[in-house]
C-alpha cells in the first residue's frame, strides 16, 4: 500500500534533513564556512541569511507539510465511487494567498536592500588598500601604500578593514590603454591574464568577480587572528580548482612585523654555497622572464617580473603555485621539474632542467624568507 | 471511417517525387505528422537524458572523495559543460517539444500542427545540432567552456572546443525558433470552434507561454553566439578588453536569453502537473484563471530578472538592488501556482498511479527549490551563494526535482494514448520511489556543500574542508538516480511486448486527447470537436445535478463513448461522415535542409568551401520545400 | 500546374481569422526585432569605445548612404505596388513591380559594397577596432537579410512566369511584402543611430 510506504520515507526524508541541518552547524575544519563568519562584512551577509533561512524553513514545513496531509487526508477509499464536488476556485481565497507572500517577500526586501548598500559602500577611517590581481591560476597581492607585492597568502591586521580593489592584469594593455591603479600595480603582460575570476574567502566577506577591463571593490575584514581559505570562484580554467588563497590575520604589531619583513631585499647567499649556484641559474635562465626578486640585478637592472609571483619572500608563504602545495623543498623541486605535470595548463612550462639545477634552485629559494 | 488522402505515388509538384512510405524507416525521415515527430523527439531527447546522465555519473565519481583522480582537468571541464549543455537543450527542450509536438493538436482538437513540414525541419535540427555538438569529442574536444560559455575564457581558450559551442547551440536555436513559430501559430489559430483561449487546456497555455519565450529570447542568444563565433574565428572584439570590449557584454547577452530559458524549462513541466493532478484527485485545477494568469506574468517579468545570475559581477548598488527586488517579485507568480495545486488536491478523490506520484514529487521538490531561489534573491546573500554548490542545489530542485519530475508524469500519463499500452505499475512505482530518494541523497547535500565553501566547476577539493561526507553521499544518490532511470527503460522496453489495447481513456481525463484511440489515428478525429467547456471531454461524460453532485452523463447521447474512440459523433459532429479527410504529404525536404546546418558548420571550423556547400543544401532544401505543395 | 497552397489554406477558418501564414510571419518579424536589437545594442554600447581608429566620422560618407537608404525606401513603395497589382490580378504589372523592387534592393546591397571597400581601403576591417567589429557585424546580417528579400521577390517572379503564383496568391506577395518593409525599417532606425547620430569622434 502506498500510504505505507509514503509516510515512511517521509519520515526517514525529514530525518535526513535533520541531520543535515545539524551536520552543517558541527562541520570540523571548515575554513571556508559561509556559516562560521569571522569578521563584521560576512557577519552581516549571515545576518540577513540566517533569518531569511528560517523564515524559507517556516514555509517549507507549512507547505509541505499542507501536501503531506491533503494526500493522506483526500486519498481514495476503497469501494467509493462518488466524484468530488467538482470546486473551480476561490478568488478571495486565491487573492489572500497572493498578496500574503507578497507581503513577506517585501519584508525581506527591505533589509536586503540596505545590506547591498551597505556592503558596496567604501569604509571611512582607518582602511588597508589592497590589489587583489588575478591570474590564471594565482593570486597576486600588492600593497601600494606599502610597497609590497606578494602571492597566494594574503596577510592582513585584525580589527581594521581591508579595501581590495579587484583586477585582471590582461595582455595587451601596454601602449593601447591606460591601465587603471589596480592593473599598473601588477605583474601584466603575460599569457593567461585575461580571464575572468572571482575572489572569495567566504568566512571574512561575499565574493567578488575580478573582470578583465573593470575594477571591482570588496572589503573584509577579519576579527579574529587566524588563518582564513578561499579560492577562485569563476570558472577559469584547467586549473580553476587549484586557484586557491589563504588570509592570514594578525594583530597590528604582528602585520607591522610581517611588511617590515616583505619591504626587505632578499638575502644573498653566501659564495659558493649551493644556494648561489641557484641564484647564478635563476639570474641567467628563463625564470626572470616572468619572476621578480627584490635585490639581485642583471646588468644592474632590478628584476621587473612580468607575469609570475614575485618570489622575494617566496618562504614566508606557507604555499604556493596557487596554494595548493606546502612551500617546503620537497614540492618544490617537484613543482620546478615539471609544473604542467603537477598543476594542468600551468603558464610555466617544463624547463627540462637537469636534477643538479633543480636542486640549486630550490636552494636558492629556500634561503628567500 | 473517415477516408483519408495522401498524395498519389508519384504525384507531380515538387522537385522530387513525393515520397510515399508510410511504414518502414523512410516513412520516419520523411514523416510530417506530428505524432511521429513527437515520438521522434521524445526518443532522441531520452538518447541524450542517458548521455547526459552518464557525464553526470562520471562527475560525481570524480567528486566522491578529495583530490580525486578518476578525470583529467580538460576531460572534466567537457564532462560538466557537455552535461549542462545536454540537459539543457538537448533533453529538457526536446522532451517539453516532444509532448507539445505530440499533444497541441490533440488537446485544441486539430488535426496537425500549422506548418507540418516546418515542424519536420525543426526535429532534423535539433537532432544535427546535437551530434555537431557531440561531434566535438571525436574532432579535437567537445565544449569545455560551461554551458554557459563566459568570455573571455570562451574566446581565448585555445582549440575548436567552443566553436563547436557556439555553432551547435545556433542549429539548436533554429530549430526552437522554427518551432515556436509552427507552434505558436497553431494554439492562437486552430483551435476547434467554441475553444475559445480560456476553455485550452492549462498546457496549452503553457505551451503558448513558452513559445513565446522562445520566439523573443533566441534572437538575443543568437547574436551572443555570432559574437562569440565572430571574435574567435574572424578577429572581432566584441568580448575582448584589450580592444575596450567588456566580457560582461556576454553575460547580458546570455542571461538575458538564459533566464527566459529556465522558464521556458519549467513551464511545460507545470503544465503537465495541471493536468495530471486534475485528472488523479477528480476535481478540476483549482483556479485556472490565476494559474494562467500567473504563467502569463512568470513570462513578462522573466525577462526583467537577467542580472541575478550575475550579483558578484560588480554591476554596482543599483542595478544588484533592482534585480533583487524584481526577483522577489517573480516569486509570486510561482509560489501562487502551488497552492492552486494544493486547491486541486483538496477534497479530491486522489488515486496514487505513477503519474501522480510523480506530480506531487514536483510539487514537494519544486518548493525546495523555489524557497532557495527566493534565499539567491536576498543580494547580500548570494554573495556567498553564487558559483557554489548551492545554487547547483538550487537548479537541480528546479530543473530535476520539478522539470524533469513532471515530464516523467507526463511520460507516464500519456504512454497509453502514444504507444497503446499501459506501462507498468509496480515497476513504475520502483522507479518513482528510486529516484525520489536518489534525487534528494544527491541533491539535498549540496545546499550544505555550498553553504560550506564549495564553489562550481571545479574537478577536485582539499581533504581539509571537510567536503568529503557530503560529496560522498551525492555520489552514492547519483547511482540510485541511475539505477531508477535503467527500471524506467525497462518498464518502456517490456510494455512494447504487450498488445497494443490500451484503452482510449483509461483514466478517465478530462481533455480532448482521451476522446480518440490509443496512439490515435492519423488524423486524429474523424471529426473536429465543437467546444462547449473546458475540461470538454470531462462535460461530456460527466454532468451535474442541482445540488453539485457529479453523475456520468447516459452514453450514446450528445456525449462520447471512450471505448470506440471516435470524436462526438452527434449533431455536433463537423460536417458530415464520409467526406475525405486531406493530410498533409510527407517530405523529404525538411531533412535536406536541415542536413545544411551541419555541413555550414564543419565548414566553419574547418574549411570554408564545406560551409558554402552546406549553404547550398540548405538553400536547395528550402526551395524544394517551397515549391512542393503542402498537400495535394 | 499545382499552385503553391499552405496546408492551411487563406480560405480555411482560423480561430482568429488571420490566415497562419501571414500570424507566422508576423510572429517572425517580431523575433527578428530582438535579434537587430540586440546587435543595434552592442552597437550602441560600443559608441566610442574604440581605442583606436579610424572613427566613424572619418570614414562615413552621410550623403552617399542616403542616397542608397533612399533607394532602399523606395523599394518599398514598388513592393506596395506590386501587391496591389496582384490584387487586381494584373501578373504582368506585378512582375514588374517585383522586379524593380528586387533591383533598388540589389542596388541597395552593391551601394554598400562598394561602402564597405572604401572602408577597407581606408583601414577599417573587423578586427581593427570595435568600430569596425560593431559596424559590419550589425550592417552584415541588415545586408543578409536583404539578400534573402531579393531571393524572395526573384523567386516569385520566376514561380508567376510558370504558373506557381496565380492572382489568387496574393498571400504570398503579401507576405514577402511584410517581410520586405520590416528590413526597410530596421535600416531606417540603423542608418539613423549609426550614420546620423552624431559622436564624439
């Protein structure tokens, strides 16, 4: 008998949907959890979504709850033959249940408009700016006030907001147009620039698209140290999954601490050290083309990197390639052997360098804190 | 018996000599009735369901645990655009055409549908812009970009992926543009006399809706499409910003065809739920008028919803707040629709057959989905919410849940007067109760998935969110989805072992198409109905007394005899018995031309000269079709 | 010889009285708004947004495009008169209104392609700039769908000359007719955003 069998696995449906309500508040390790806001800008967003949900949940137990019982209630008995009164309509009824949702979803409304404008708007006071760069598939972070340029791991002061101004570097800008703040500051003109992304760590903020030819603004913030995961949330791509970022909050002295440590030069390695080997290899192979290093010069030229993260303080990043790898000496020589292999459609190709120069490279790099 | 004519063997007036089969493989390629070219879409559009389901089960393989390694990247990225692009215009859309196809005549008491041959044209189109698509997979890579193709990514990604994209979508196009035409025309002008627009069929009323979504958002698509095609294969700039071009453009473009396009999803599904819940509770839909008040009113502001697809884009304060606002209003529209059904369901005398457990199972899962949609509309929060599994969660409640539900009622409802048999009952409850639990396992997950930090698109995740549990449990209600789909097959496959008895009306309906046999013949009534009521056929078994109470009206009266299978025979009768009933002739035409649509493609792609030829064929095709009569 | 009928013929009742045919083309008509729409759109949307030139006022010769949407309006009048010859069942009039209209559309389609060569000499292509891209994409389905026209009216000359168009087929003319004055009016509203409106540059 269908009835049976009907209120049964309803039953076991909202069982179902019970424990995933519960699961969804005890989920460990959820650093990306929109549920768990950490800072005052997803704070409001869950503080529009929370209510909104609940008020959703109302609805869905009365409906559903309305069909369940109309199709237990009005299901046929055996052995009747009448036909139902055969009832066209009610146009009074038909109105009040038009107009009622009507009013809910104004109610609704109300608050929402306001968070967009809320969340739009350019905080006063106090503000860190930030260029938030997206590239296929890595994000580069400049700071223009401070002089730092950085990638993947984002590193902000607790308590204040951070004004990110969104942009793709694209190529093709140099002498056709004028690039804005955002696209000057970063390292344009490569391959693979010209994709649209979408900037998201979902426990400090909404998400924001970065659109080749526009600026886009987000700001965030965090209230808590600690470390906050996002990731590219626009298709870009073979690589779109391991477009990954992390933000790392900390207390003002701590960041203070932090940019000191990035406006410094690179360190030289000492003579004859395996190290300087690496450099001698970084200095005279491809990898200037697309890296930059605060300190070393070819022909007294500074490094200018055109396309790839700047690799200065490439230790002081606890990942890398698009944070999908721990930056310690064992992924990085995998990564330098072959990136495609490692990370699909990646722009750095395999090199076909020999074990010897993987492993002064790495050297080299390992001594960029 | 009505005497029927088709055209003499060899009859002159075309190019060729018509064609004369009306059994046997030819008879198909060259048939111009709308029952055959429904059956044909209905069978083409399930080719492609399975297709599509398997890429789906490849996907959720690939996601069942972190880092997963079952897919490449490349591979993965056609797995999930070439699902998308397959349910969507491959299954949704034909299945929805495959019932209008079959039943708009039927239902408005016509014999055929406006432009017959057109109609031809439109199933051999569709049917080679999905096989260029597919095609793609053999010829350098099928469509890797999404089904919803954003530049520039779209534009610069190396290889001929996206062309094939972009020129399938545009055969495709065609063929619902044509369709649209064909079929609109035939709801506003051939309806049986004393049909008048409000005594249609509430699916009539859908179908109409949808034409004309059809007809006024594929023109947008179109040019989005020539854009994308014209700045990867002749160097224009339309998406691309080192020239000042903006790729938000193709979001306009595509969205705003896209969101008419879910409507013109969902709406058939609705309709058939009318019809379904109706005829299964006894009682007639609650609120018709508001019903196609309400699918009238989903069409106009359906157009004015567009950039809610596209909140994070950065399209500023007012646009997001006038899109969100006009997103709450379309959900009136919607919402007011469920309670009619509940109305339709109260005081009723419900009778649980497949196809009405299918039709509650919409009804249930599409208010999931429709609450959902209404949390996308709270702007702030779909700042968390786009591009995550949560809005995958919000489509398939919709699209899955609701559409794809209610056309499986459909299916169910209507395989008796289509095939002449009964599918099974038991076997069709497995398969319901199967894929009710199945869909929810896989689908339900993914709202918390979302909500979690998932985003869209992408081939593997971190053991370290957390993601696994949910991920997992998607994966295993994706091979229940699976296995009630293989029951569903086998239900269809054995009731073709049965004798062709089916009843003309084994459930007692209420409209036209249970007046004639079941499938019906070919000129569907020997004569055209004259309309007193909607619901007629219901008025003409069933009458009521004074005091509400619903009797069956004598048979051998004014009324029909279902078992015979005529139309009404009475004094109400059109025209006398015994007059020849003209069909239209079958063609070969609309394939010739169609054939033209993919050969203009290949070249295209590859060489030039084949896209003349192509152009050629079509032309000839268009011609022959011209100049043949329609009917001798 | 078998006259081109519609299944559905003029004569046979329609729900609205309107023969399907001509609702059809009416239904088409109306969804080919959107498609120029959307091109005039992007168009629109792109109006001095090129980085680079040349610009429209360097290259546009206002004159010269009159005089050629002059002719293409024109057209339009000998289609009216062509159907009104078929009405009174006069075939050798309407022949020659045909004709005339099918050769001020040709005439209209050689003006721009000798137009669109002097841009080209000038430096203006599809890919130079969004000018280019805009420009030529929107005029080229205008110019396409005129091309189609002309098909059309040479096609109904040729079925008249063998008995396929009979004065009862006035449907048709009248169809092709609709078809002919809704490409006259999208040039009317091109040539009046793109050519007379006037931009910065």
């Amino acid at each position: 008998m269908p009835l049976r069998r009907l209120s049964r696995t309803l039953l076991e449906a909202v069982a179902l949907i019970a424990l995933v309500v519960l699961a969804a508040a005890c989920a460990p390790n959820a650093t990306q959890d929109t549920l768990k806001p950490a800072g005052p800008y997803a704070e409001r967003i869950d503080n529009l979504f929370r209510p909104v949900f609940w008020i959703a949940t109302a609805v869905f137990v009365v409906v559903e709850g309305l069909l369940l019982y109309l199709v237990v209630r009005y299901r046929h008995r055996k052995g009747r033959r009448e036909i139902p009164p055969q009832v066209h309509g009610n146009q009074r009824l038909e109105i009040a249940w038009t107009i009622v949702p009507a009013i809910i979803l104004v109610g609704v409304a109300i608050p929402t408009v306001s968070g967009i404008y809320a969340l739009a708007a350019k905080p006063s006071g106090q503000v860190l700016e930030v260029n938030v760069i997206g590239h296929q598939w890595w994000w580069e972070f400049d700071y223009p006030d401070l002089d730092v340029n950085t990638a993947n791991v984002l590193h902000i002061p607790v308590g204040e907001p951070v004004y990110a101004s969104l942009c793709a570097a694209g190529t093709g800008y140099k002498g056709v147009t004028a690039p804005n703040a955002c696209q000057e500051a970063g390292s344009y003109g490569n391959v693979g620039d010209d994709v649209i992304h979408s900037f998201w760590v979902p426990r400090l903020a909404g998400k924001q698209d970065v659109v080749p030819g526009r600026t886009n603004h987000l700001v965030l913030q965090a209230d808590r140290p600690g470390t906050y995961t996002g990731q590219c949330a626009e298709f870009c791509g073979l690589s779109h999954a391991y477009m990954r970022l992390e933000v790392v909050a900390q207390t003002p002295s701590d960041f203070e601490a932090w940019v000191r440590q990035q406006q410094a030069d690179a360190v030289t390695p000492p003579q004859g050290s395996l190290a300087a080997t690496g450099l001698n290899e970084f200095l005279n192979g491809a990898c200037i083309g697309c890296h930059a290093i605060q300190g070393p010069k070819v022909n007294d030229q500074p490094l200018t990197q055109p396309g790839g993260p700047n690799l200065t303080h490439l230790m002081s990043r606890d990942c890398f390639a698009g944070c999908i790898f721990a930056t310690n000496r064992a992924n990085l020589e995998r990564w330098m052997r072959d990136p495609p292999a490692v990370k699909p459609g990646s722009w750095m190709p395999d090199y076909g360098l020999s074990d010897q120069q993987v492993r002064a490279l790495v050297a080299y790099l390992m001594t960029l804190k | 018996m009505a005497t029927v004519s088709v055209p003499a063997e060899g009859a002159r007036g075309g190019l060729l000599r018509r064609p004369t089969a009306t059994t046997g493989f030819w008879s198909w390629i060259t048939t111009v009735d709308h029952k055959r070219i429904g059956i044909l879409y209905g069978i083409t559009a399930f080719a492609f369901f399975l297709i599509g389901g398997i890429e789906a089960l490849f996907i959720r393989l690939q996601l069942a645990q972190p880092d997963g390694k079952i897919l490449s990247a490349s591979t993965y990225n056609e797995f999930f655009t070439m699902h998308g692009v397959t349910m969507i215009f491959l299954v949704v859309m034909p299945l929805s055409a495959a019932f209008f196809n079959y039943f708009i005549p039927l239902q408005i008491g016509a014999r055929d549908v406006a432009f017959p041959r057109l109609n031809a044209f439109t199933y051999w189109a569709f049917l080679a812009g999905g096989l260029f698509i597919y095609s793609g997979f053999f010829l350098g890579g099928a469509p890797n970009g999404g089904w919803f193709g954003y530049a520039p990514l779209s534009t610069v990604e190396p290889g001929n992926n996206m062309l094939f994209y972009a020129l399938g979508l545009l055969m495709t196009g065609i063929a619902s543009t044509a369709s649209a035409m064909n079929l609109a025309v035939t709801i506003i002008n051939m309806r049986a006399p004393g049909m008048t627009m409000f005594r249609m069929p509430v699916f009539m009323w859908m179908a109409l809706v949808v034409q004309l979504l059809l007809a006024f958002a594929l023109p947008i698509i179109t040019v989005g499409l020539f854009q994308m095609l014209f700045d990867r294969r002749f160097g224009t700039h339309f998406f691309d910003p080192a020239a000042g071009g903006d790729p938000v453009l193709w979001q306009h473009m595509f969205w705003l065809f896209g969101h008419p396009e879910v409507y013109i999803l969902i709406l058939p599904a609705m309709g058939i739920v009318s019809e379904v819940l109706p005829v299964f509770a006894r009682k007639p839909l609650f609120g018709y008028e508001f019903v196609v008040f309400s699918g009238i009113a989903i069409g106009f502001i359906g157009f004015g919803v567009w950039a809610h697809h596209m909140f994070a884009v950065g399209l500023g304060p007012v646009a997001n707040t006038a899109f969100g606002i006009s997103t709450l209003i379309i959900a009136v529209p919607t919402g007011v629709k469920i309670f009619n059904w509940l109305g339709t369901l109260w005081k009723g005398d419900i009778r649980f057959t497949t196809p009405m457990l299918f039709a509650v199972a919409f009804i249930g899962q599409f208010v999931v989905g429709g609450l959902s949609g209404v949390t996308h509309a709270v702007v702030p929060a779909d700042y968390q919410q786009t591009d995550t599994y949560y809005v995958v969660a919000h489509f398939h409640y919709v699209l899955f849940g609701g559409a794809i539900f209610g056309l499986f009622a459909g299916v169910y409802y209507w395989w008796p007067k289509v095939f002449g048999r009964m599918l099974n009952e038991r076997v069709g409850k497995l398969n319901f109760w199967l894929m009710v639990i199945g869909f929810n396992l896989t689908f339900g997950p993914m709202h918390i998935l979302g909500l979690q930090g998932m985003p869209r698109r992408i081939q593997s995740y971190p053991a370290t969110l957390g993601l696994g549990i949910w991920n997992m449990v998607a994966t295993i209600g994706a091979f229940l989805i699976a296995t009630s789909v293989l029951i569903f097959l086998l239900n269809a496959i054995a009731s073709f072992r049965r004798p062709r008895d089916a009843a003309a009306d084994p459930w007692d309906a209420r409209t036209l198409e249970w007046s004639v046999s079941s499938p019906p013949p070919p000129y569907n009534f020997e004569e055209i109905p004259v309309v007193h009521s909607l619901d007629e056929l219901w008025h003409r078994k069933y009458a009521e007394t004074e005091g509400g109470v619903v009797v069956p009206v004598p048979a051998g009266g004014a009324g029909t005899d279902p078992a015979h299978g005529g139309s009404g025979a009475g004094p109400e009768g059109h025209g006398a018995g015994g007059h020849a009933i003209h069909l239209p002739g079958p063609s070969y035409f609309p394939a010739v031309a169609a054939l033209g649509l993919p050969l203009i493609g290949y070249g295209v792609i590859f060489h030039l000269w084949m896209a003349v030829a192509g152009a050629v064929v079509l032309l000839a095709g268009v011609y022959g079709w011209a100049i043949e009569p329609a009917s001798e | 010889m078998e006259s081109v009928h519609t299944f559905e013929s003029e004569h046979e009742a329609t729900s609205t009285g309107l023969p399907n045919t001509k609702l059809a083309m009416w239904l088409f008509l109306a969804s080919d708004c959107l498609l120029f729409g959307a091109l005039i759109s992007t168009y629109v949307l792109y109006r001095g947004a090129s980085l680079v030139g040349p610009y429209p006022s360097e290259v546009f010769d206002i004159p010269y495009t009159s005089v050629s949407s002059f002719v293409l309006l024109a057209s339009s009048l000998t289609m009216v008169l062509a159907l009104a010859a078929i009405q009174r069942g006069e075939m050798g009039r309407m022949r020659v209104w045909l004709l005339a209209t099918g050769l001020l559309g040709m005439t209209f389609v050689g003006g721009q392609v000798y137009e669109f060569t002097t841009f080209y000499r000038e430096g203006l292509t599809l890919s130079t700039n969004l000018f280019g891209t805009t420009f030529y994409v929107l005029t080229g389905f205008h110019g396409t769908h005129v091309g189609v026209g002309v098909l059309m009216l040479l096609s109904l000359v040729a079925m008249s000359f063998t008995g396929r168009i009979t004065p009862r087929d006035t449907m048709a003319v009248e169809l092709v007719g609709l078809y002919w004055h809704f490409v006259d009016i999208v040039w009317i509203v091109i040539f009046t955003v793109v050519y007379l409106i006037p931009t910065g540059k």
